[in-house]
C-alpha cells in the first residue's frame, strides 16, 4: 500500500548563544581588509528542474516523493561528474545544498566550461544572498509542478489486498521554543541538513519552512522519533489549523517576553553581560554569527596558513542577532583569527579558532577531545563550559532513535572523555552508529562566545563488484583506503585528506593505475585517525518486473527487519523510493516483496549493516533488452543502428551472450561484460566484421549468469510522409493500448532518434484488410506522453525518425525510418572551377560543380556526342560540402576522349541528372580596337546580370570576378549569332559595378562565359594575335641577361632571344655556302625568352 503524505511543523528550540576566546580595547579605526585573487573560485551550480514521469494511476499524495526520487536521482549523476571533475583536479570541494537544488563548488576557471553544462552557473560573491534567491525560487518551481502533477493524478481504484497494511499517517504539528531570529536562523539552517538526511532515509519526503510560525512542516510517515531527540525540536502535536494559531500565538508571547526582557541577552541567561558583539564559529564553515546592537558589525577572518584576510559585515536596525557570510575560498579551520567588531560594543573581540575535533570511538560509545583551558563547570550560563550533543543515537533498551547532550568535565590539561547514558550506573546506553550518529562538539569561552564542530561517526561502506569506497573519518586528516583479497594481497587502494566533515570517497587503483573491484571475499580496511576493516560479503539481486519482487542471496540467517538492529539487509526500489528490510534463510537466500512497482529497467539497491554498522552494497537493475537501441547517461534512450543490441543484465560484472535467431537457426552471436550496474551493449557482425542486421521475424536471446531473456523482432513497415507531416506503416506487433508507460505500445518519433523528443503512441487496426495499420500525425508530444507539451511538427525530406515497440515483458525494439530525399539536380561548370569561379586553364576537359546532400559520395560523368551516344565516362567523390570535380574520361576501351562543341555533359547524383550541352564558339580578341567579337550556336536572351541563357567575356582574366561584360547575339540574318563586347567593362561583368577601360596587347588571354538554361556554365578561352619581332642570335657566343655581356662557347654553339617566346620551340637551321641544309634542331625557349643549342657540326665560315 503506498504511503499517505504526513506533514508536521518542527519549531525550533533555543540554545546557548556562541563563542570567543580572548577580548582587546577597541581599535581607533576599524581593520582594512587584505583583498588577494585565490586559485580557485567559489560558485553555486544551479539545476535544471528535472523532467519527472509521475507513472499512471499514482495517488495524488505520492506525487511529492516521485518528484524527490527525480531530484535524488539527477544530485547523484551530478555528483558523479563533479566528483570525475575532482579527480582531473579541477574541482577542489561541493556541497549539494538540497532545498535549493543545487551544488556549492569550488573549483579552477578551467571547470567553467564542464560546469555550464549540468546547469546554471554562478559565482557566488553573495553566497547567502544568492543560495536564499535560489532556494526560494526553485521551492516555488516545485510547489507548483507538484500542485499541477498532483492535479492531474487520478486515484486508481484498487482491489483489496489480503495483506498486512501499513498504519496510515497523519497531519503533525511540531511546535519549537526559538523566539528570536537570529537562533531560529541558525537552528533552521542546521535542521535543514538533517531533514535532507531523514529524505534519504525515506522517513522524510518532503518539507516546508512556515515562518509565520518558526518551524518547519514535514511530509513524513511513522512518529518521527529521530526528529524528537534532535535539540531544536520542542514540542510534537497533530497538526490542524488550531494547532498552527497556537503556535504563532505562542511565537509571539515568547517574543514579547523576551523584548520585555532585554534584547541583547540570550533567553535565560541574565547573571552577566556579555561581549557586544558575540561570536558564534562554526569550524568548517564560512558563517560567523551572534547578537550585537544597533548598527554595523565587521568580521575578519585571517587564515593561519597564509595570513590572507577576509572581511565581512551586517548593519542592524536594532538590536539582534547577526549572522554573516565570508567569500572564502577555504572555510573557517582550526588556527584561523577571528574577530569581530561594533561601534558602541564592548570591544574587539579575538578568537584563535581551537582544534575541536573529537574522537568518537563507536564500539565504547564515547566522544573523548580536548579544549582550549581546562572544564570545571557544567552549566553553560557559567562558562568556560563544554557541550556535547549526539544526534540519532540508538537507545539499546526501547529500540528508537533519540538524542542526548552532556556537559562533561576535563582534566587539568583539558581532556576529556563523555558516554551517553540515560541511567546510572550504566546500565542501559546508547548505541553510537556509523553513517547515522553525528556529534555536536560546543565550546562556550569565559565571555559567552562559541566554537563547535558537527562531525559523524566513522564508518565505511564499499560497493560491491566496484571500485568504489566511501565513508567517514576524522575531518581534514590523511587517510588510506587498501583492498585486499582473500588472501591479504593487496588488489588496490587509494588515499588523501578527508573532507570538512570527515568525509572520504574513492576509486582502487592497482600499483599500475587499472582499476581494481571488490569481490566477495575481499576486505577494505580504512588506515589514518581511525581503523577500520570490513569483510566484502557476497550480495545478488534479481528483480522481476512481472511479481514486482527482488529476490537474491546475502549473508546467512539474518533476523532482523528493523534498520536498528544489526546486522540487516535494505532492499531499496529507486523508482518508488521504497525500502524493505529482509531476513535470510540458512544459506542466504532473501526475498523483497514490498518495495513496489518493479519496471524494466527499474534500478535499486542492496544494501548489508554489518555488526559494526559498516555497509556493503550492490546496485541492481531490473533486466531489460534495447534490440537495435541503447542508453547513455546524457541523451536516455535511443535508437542505435541496425545491428546493435543492449541493455541491464540481472547483475553486473557478469559476461552476457547474445545470439540473433533466423527461421530457428542462430546466424550471429556476440559478447559482452556487463558493467558494474549491468549495462552491455554489443553489435552483431559476420566472420568478416561487417554488421549483421537484425530483421523483422528474428529472435534475440540474450543471458548472463542463470538469467535469460528472449526477444520476438516484430516487422515494420513505415512511411514518413514529408508533404503531409505523417507517418503511416503496417506492423504484425501487438498492439494493446497507447497509454504511455504501458507494455505492448507503439510508439513513433518522426523527426528524431531519441526517445525524449516529440513523439506519439499508436494504435493498430485490427481486423480487415488494414489489419497492422498505423498513422502517427499532429499533434506531437515531449516524450510521445500526451499529458505532457504538445507540438506542431513541420518535417522536410530526408528527415530521419524512428520507432519504439514495448513488448509483454517490456523489452524495447526500436526501428528507424527516413523520409524520402528530394535533391536538387547538380550544378554544372565546364572547363569551369565552381571553387573559384573561373575558367579552369590546365585541363579544356575539366568538369566541376556541386551536388546538394552529397557527403563523400559518387557522382557520375557521362560525356554524349551530338547523336544522344556516350563518348566517355567516369565517376568521382564529391567532398563533405558536396563539391565535385573531374578532368579525365575513357570509353570503353580505356582510350580518352575530349570534350568538344557539341557534346553533352551528363552529370548523375542520387537519380537526379543535370545535361549540359556544349556550345560552339568562334571568336576574336583585337588588341588594336580592344574589342572581342565571335560567333556562337548558344541561345543568348538577354544582357541582364545574374540571368540565365546569358553569354559574358572578360577580355585579359580567366576569372570572373575581374573586369568583364555581358553580350547579346543577333538573331537573324546573315549575323545571327554574331556578338561584340567592347569598353567600357565592369567588375564581375556587373554593370552595378565601377567600370573600367580596358588595354590589351598581343597575347592577352581571356575567357567568356555561357549560363544555360538550368543556371549552370559552360567556359571557353580566346588569345589575342601574338606580334613577334625577330630573334637575335649570337652564334659560337652566348648572351648573359644580367651581365648584358656576351662570350665565346664554342664552335657549335647558338643562343640568342626570342621575343615573346616562352616555353616555346624556336628552329635552329645550320645551311653551308650553297645552301644546303647541314644541321637542324628544336631549341626551347626559357621563361626569360632565352633559347640556345648546340650544332652536330662546327660552323663555319
């Protein structure tokens, strides 16, 4: 039966005020502050509000604890990242501050970039300020997505159930003696904390501060006993509208009592004056608060390890309490100066902040520490005097959960040693707990100023199969984590500083850096202010989604289903939030039939208390089987590709085998070691590697250990319609239901491969000639839930989408689909460069052009004479923009052919074909008129820039975007086809453009330019008539360019200059006195004009 939500107000009871060590006349002028840039940088990381999926049919009254799982389950990956942050070093420490759902970290620059990306990010400069505004604005973002959640939620009607029923709770009212705001203040902040506890506890599920009555209303179930031992708790009620104005009339008497009585002084304490202002430190924070009068209080805190100072202030309207926040980068530690200053007060008053870390031996059940000068009062309104609260202790003789606090004496030199008792002698006591016991240390100086420390008791807890440890010790002290097997050979281990709170977490590493998991058999021992070893039991879990049960096996003949007493065994549903304590048969066998609704792919846990209270435990996840999909942590599900399998085995570090079943037969088998948590994933391939597709009628089987599963592949046949935005298809699944959530659904994601985007569930016909039938159209919704935000989609061709069928056992089979491409036929340039726009001037047979959606793949050119036939062909890649480019193409005999006037070029991509007929041009470039006139068969319509059946000429550039001219052609006559391009010309044969008087002389090369009908060009070259003068000529001699000096070479030796001539032959002919010919050769000019040769003979005179 699920849980009724209860709710309580807890009001706060007055404490002590806190602490100082020393007092000094007051300074003439008040500190400066020291400002200096630290390494790191404090900043709050604000959450996203989770996406919750409150599932069908969950009562109204349940909907706040779905909400908190969600949020418990996105701080824990949060976590997880910032803790890998830490070990890259970029994170030094966070805090999650959970009513604000978000993180304090300190970290390096470098992390803001990671950072950014699990949230919104801030430096916290005010970092009260900012987390209040914070917590505020997030506790009214979830109030109201659980008001609207819980609105939407239907009760379900239920069958009775024959079986034991839980007692029902009801409405509390916890009433609190706090009056004044300054210690509700701080009471509030340190109750918050232990809420949060209570929360992962599961005995809490949710909270509310009600100032108007100082306290807190909490949605719990049970009698709360661990809140009623807690210090700040006065009194518990059943909540009711009477029972909250009692508590305000009652808030408002005890303010009035003690305005009446004096405003400076704590409640009951009036047999002195204390130090104005007070100072109450809390070791490990950056708080420093107390009372003070009216105006402004300055604080400075000075660093022991570096002498930096750090300064804050409160101006008060009237007298109070004060309560200030330091922007450090480091919390206030053992060493550090504190003081404290007010105009008007009593002084300056220096406090050295004292070590007061204790030590909590859990197997004695006593706190033992030292203070700064000796104890030998134990009333605090006389101090020096010691307070030691214990927090969560476990009454050995009722079995509850209480609290207790002792004013122990110290010895001479300060020592002390204090247990708690109820009784004395000692006849019953209370039971110190690892992980649930934490010990309020606080010490109160002669003058009525504090200093505490909250530190838990030691303990250790190791995830099984894992390499992962975590746990308490002495706060900021070295500690080192050793794993060792069965054998006491060391496996792996890790080390460092404790945190603030005692706090270590870590991951084994061998002596060469691998990883190193825990086995059953193994020990993990904790070295440093403490020892501790723990023996690695074997934990199983198997949950089945059909019984909702977990069933598996733990240590032997465990008795007890209480968590307080030990040794116990947890079993805890992450999807409910739920736990069950179990017992164990003889040889261990267990069985959690009440932790409620298991789904595939539920996670959970099971969790073993030793007698120490030392845990071991072991994440599970209910089976479930993704064929042709996956899950990342990032992104949810998804579909994969074709091939692909994944999913949870029943258990992790286990090898899962997977065969892919066709007509009976296995065609394909793969493997995988399933992760820590039980994740495999694995792709089905031949003997040649290449993917082997899963197929509509196909079988896949997938098992690990004892546990198996097998998979049915429906068939699907689907249609994206791009044109209507639907999506219709034929399947032979079962189809049932289209309520989200649901097992045999069809669900489809037109225009995405992720199971988060806009989808939609269908239904299926069912009987007649469209038996299978689907159709999936507007509107769309988040997640394809109907319940959630809806939406038009608007999709074009070659969108991809997919689908996903939940079957009977709630495996998941996806499929995807793509709506058909529509592509533009290729655009064409012959003997043109599309990179450059220009005349390409190395190769007249070169083709080049773009093909829209191309990505590296081929494009066929066909060159077609002017019958239809083809010529020569070849096919080329385009590259990832889709360009393309060829310059060579056989027949079919492998000879190569020219492209000429006349031909077609056929450019081929994706079935779409672009046919580009090559005109015929004959022209003249005149370098004496600067004019070029010519024929051509091409059909020329207008002059207009940008147009096409256009016809351009650039007289001295192979480029377009020189100075050039569009043309028109005559149509009729004996000039039909005769066109002329003379000056002025313009940039880009743009007339828009400046024009330009063209020059040329001899030799100048230029190109014109056709665009057909289509919008694609076709290029031609034209030269202007070389003038060449006559060659000079030194015979037996050779001419030196540099020197302008000539000089004999020998007596078959010709050199001279050839003007005009590059690269060019120039004929060298040797005839005797007669006239005949004796000797003759081909002579190359260089690029500086200059040819030479040398004769077969010697010439002579």
């Amino acid at each position: 039966m699920r849980n009724k939500v209860l709710y309580l107000v807890i009001i706060l009871s007055l404490l002590a005020p806190s602490v100082t060590v020393t007092a000094a006349p007051v300074p003439a002028e008040e500190p400066a502050p020291v400002v200096q840039e630290a390494e790191t940088t404090s900043y709050l990381l604000q959450l996203d509000m989770p996406e919750v999926d409150v599932p069908q049919g969950t009562q109204p009254a349940d909907v706040p604890g779905v909400y908190h799982g969600a949020l418990a389950r996105q701080w824990t990956e949060v976590e997880g990242v910032l803790k890998a942050l830490q070990e890259q070093g970029l994170v030094e420490s966070y805090t999650l501050l959970p009513e604000a759902n978000a993180f304090s970290v300190t970290a390096q620059p470098a992390a803001e970039s990671q950072l950014q990306q699990l949230g919104a990010l801030s430096e916290q400069g005010m970092m009260a300020q900012a987390a209040q505004a914070e917590t505020d604005q997030f506790q009214a973002q979830l109030g109201a997505a659980i008001q609207e959640a819980q609105e939407r939620a239907a009760p379900m009607e239920q069958e009775p159930v024959l079986q034991e029923q839980e007692p029902s709770t009801q409405d509390y009212l916890v009433r609190l003696a706090a009056a004044d705001d300054a210690t509700a203040a701080e009471q509030q902040h340190e109750l918050v904390g232990y809420l949060e506890w209570l929360k992962d506890l599961g005995e809490v599920e949710s909270y509310e501060w009600l100032p108007q009555a100082n306290g807190f209303r909490v949605s719990a179930g049970g009698e709360l006993e661990r809140l009623s031992g807690r210090p700040e708790v006065a009194e518990i009620a059943p909540y009711s509208e009477e029972a909250l104005q009692d508590a305000q009339a009652a808030l408002e008497e005890a303010r009035a009592e003690t305005s009446a009585a004096a405003p400076l002084a704590p409640l009951g304490i009036t047999a002195y004056t204390p130090t104005t202002p007070t100072v109450n430190i809390q070791i490990y924070s950056n708080w420093v608060s107390g009372q003070a009068i009216t105006g402004t209080v300055y604080v400075t805190v000075t660093k022991a390890t570096d002498g930096i100072q750090y300064t804050g202030q409160e101006t008060l309207s009237s007298p109070g309490g004060y309560s200030i926040w330091l922007s450090m980068p480091y919390p206030i530690e053992p060493g550090d100066t504190v003081q404290a200053y007010q105009d008007g007060g009593s002084g300056l008053v220096t406090i050295v902040v004292p070590d007061l870390r204790p030590m909590i031996d859990r197997d004695a059940d006593t706190v033992s520490g030292k203070t700064p000068v000796p104890i030998t009062s134990s009333d605090e309104n006389s101090p020096p005097a010691l307070r030691v609260n214990s927090w969560s202790l476990l009454n050995r003789s009722n079995g509850n959960w209480e609290g207790d606090g002792n004013n122990p004496l110290t010895d001479a030199a300060g020592n002390y040693t204090t247990w708690f008792t109820y009784t004395v002698p000692t006849t019953g006591t209370y039971d110190i707990r690892p992980f649930d016991t934490d010990i309020w240390v606080v010490y109160f100086d002669a003058n009525h100023n504090s200093v505490s420390i909250v530190q838990y008791a030691p303990g250790v807890r190791v995830q099984l199969n894992a390499d992962y440890a975590e746990g308490y010790t002495k706060p900021r002290t070295a500690y080192t984590i050793t794993l060792k097997n069965s054998a006491g050979i060391v496996k792996g281990r890790f080390t460092g500083t404790a945190g603030t709170n005692g706090w270590f977490y870590g991951n084994f590493r061998d002596v060469y850096g691998n990883t190193a998991k825990s086995a059953a058999g193994d020990t993990v021992t904790l070295e440093g202010a403490y020892n501790i070893t723990v023996p690695v039991v074997n934990l199983t879990a198997l949950a089945d989604p059909l019984a909702d049960i977990v069933t598996g096996t733990a240590p032997a003949n465990i008795t007890s289903t209480s968590s307080i007493t030990l040794p116990n065994l947890s079993v805890r549903n992450d999807d409910t939030w739920i736990t069950q304590y179990v017992t164990t048969t003889a040889t261990g066998k267990y069985l959690a039939n009440d932790v409620g609704n298991i789904n595939p792919d539920t996670r959970g846990e099971t969790r073993y208390y030793n007698t120490n209270g030392d845990q071991v435990y072991h994440r599970f996840r209910a089976p479930i089987v993704y064929v042709r999909g996956a899950y990342d942590w990032w992104q949810g599900n998804h579909y994969s590709s074709d091939s692909h399998v994944s999913g949870y085995a029943a258990m992790g570090n286990t090898l899962v085998t997977l065969n892919l079943k066709r007509g009976g037969s296995t065609i394909a088998t793969a493997y995988d070691m399933a992760d820590d948590n039980g994740y495999y994933e694995a792709d089905f391939t031949d003997d040649y590697d290449n993917p082997v597709d899963i197929q509509g009628g196909d079988t896949v089987e997938v098992s690990a250990g004892d546990w198996s599963t097998t998979v049915d592949v429906p068939t699907f046949d689907v249609t994206s319609d791009p044109d209507e935005d639907r999506v219709v298809g034929t399947t032979d699944a079962t189809v049932v239901t289209d309520t989200h959530g649901l097992t045999q659904t069809l669900a489809v994601w037109p225009t995405s491969t992720y199971d988060w985007d806009y989808g939609k569930h269908v239904m299926e016909e069912v009987t007649g000639t469209l038996a299978g039938f689907f159709v999936a159209e507007n509107p769309f919704y988040d997640e394809a839930w109907q319940t959630y935000d809806q939406r038009t989609l608007d999709w074009g061709p070659g969108e991809q989408g997919h689908l996903r069928y939940v079957d009977a056992n709630g495996n998941r089979v996806y499929d995807d689909f793509q709506a058909p491409e529509e592509y533009a036929k290729p655009i064409v340039y012959v003997r043109g460069d599309y990179w450059n726009n220009r005349y390409y001037p190395y190769n007249d047979n070169y083709v080049s052009g773009y093909a829209e959606g191309c990505y590296y793949e081929p494009v066929s050119i066909v060159i077609q004479d002017g019958d239809g036939n083809a010529k020569g062909q070849t096919t080329t890649n385009c590259d990832w923009n889709g360009h393309f480019s060829a310059s060579s193409y056989t027949d079919r005999y492998g000879n190569n052919v020219n492209i000429e006037a006349g031909d077609t070029v056929a450019v081929t991509f994706e079935g779409q074909t672009t046919e580009v007929d090559v005109p015929e041009f004959d022209f003249t470039s005149d370098p004496d008129e600067d004019m070029v006139y010519g024929t051509t068969d091409a059909t020329v319509v207008t002059d207009t820039y940008g147009l096409t059946q256009t016809l351009a000429v650039w007289p001295m550039s192979y480029y377009d975007s020189d100075y050039g001219k569009y043309v028109m052609e005559e149509v009729t006559g004996t000039l039909a086809g005769f066109f002329v391009a003379e000056n002025p010309f313009y940039e880009w044969a743009n007339p828009a453009n400046p024009e330009q008087t063209l020059d040329w002389g001899p030799g100048e090369q230029g190109h014109l330019r056709y665009v057909d009908a289509g919008g694609n060009y076709v290029y031609a070259r034209f030269e202007a008539p070389r003038e060449y003068a006559k060659p000079v000529v030194y015979v037996r001699g050779r001419w030196r360019r540099y020197s302008c000096s000539t000089n004999y070479e020998s007596d078959r030796y010709v050199s001279g200059r050839a003007v005009g001539c590059n690269s060019d032959p120039a004929t060298v002919v040797l005839k005797d006195a007669n006239g005949n010919v004796k000797d003759q050769r081909q002579a190359y000019c260089c690029a500086d004009e200059r040819f030479y040769t040398w004769m077969a003979v010697d010439i002579k005179a």
